[in-house]
C-alpha cells in the first residue's frame, strides 16, 4: 500500500511529484479512503508526507510528499521502470 500510495504522487505528464487531495489519492490506487487517510497520516510520522489544511477549521487537506518521500517514491517509480525493460 505505501509504494502506490508514494507513486500516486507523481503526476506522468508534468512529470514531478504533484500535491493531491486524499480522495483523489484513492482513486488513483484504487484503495478506500478511509484506509488512504490513515495511511497517509502513518506516512506523515515516519515523513513521507505532509498535510496542509486548505480551511482553518479542519475540513479539506491536501498532502504533499517531503523530500525524504519524494526520493522513496522516485526509487520506487525507477525500479519498476527498469523491471519494464528486462
């Protein structure tokens, strides 16, 4: 679940890693959200991630992947590249 988690970050035709609301995180894995959001607060307190509030109260946060996430899903994304190629 973290490594499709961590690449749902990277956005192919911009090709960078991109913030993005939990919802739609889930829908580019295909997990449930609710899973979606605990995962992303675990991955938030090991520093993967990183929420914003986008309201004062609560409500809508979007996350973004730190440095130390974006370099484990940028591994991520070149293994699996070069395992497409052998």
């Amino acid at each position: 679940m973290k490594e499709k988690i961590l690449r749902a970050f990277y956005h192919k035709s911009r090709r960078e890693f991109t913030p993005w609301l939990a919802t739609e995180i889930a829908k580019r894995t295909g997990f449930p959200p609710d899973e979606v959001n605990a995962h992303l607060g675990g991955l938030a307190r090991s520093g993967h991630t990183k929420p914003h509030n986008l309201e004062r109260r609560g409500g809508t946060t979007i996350w973004e992947l730190t440095a130390l996430g974006k370099i484990e899903a940028g591994a991520i994304i070149a293994a699996q590249a070069v395992a497409r190629l052998a």
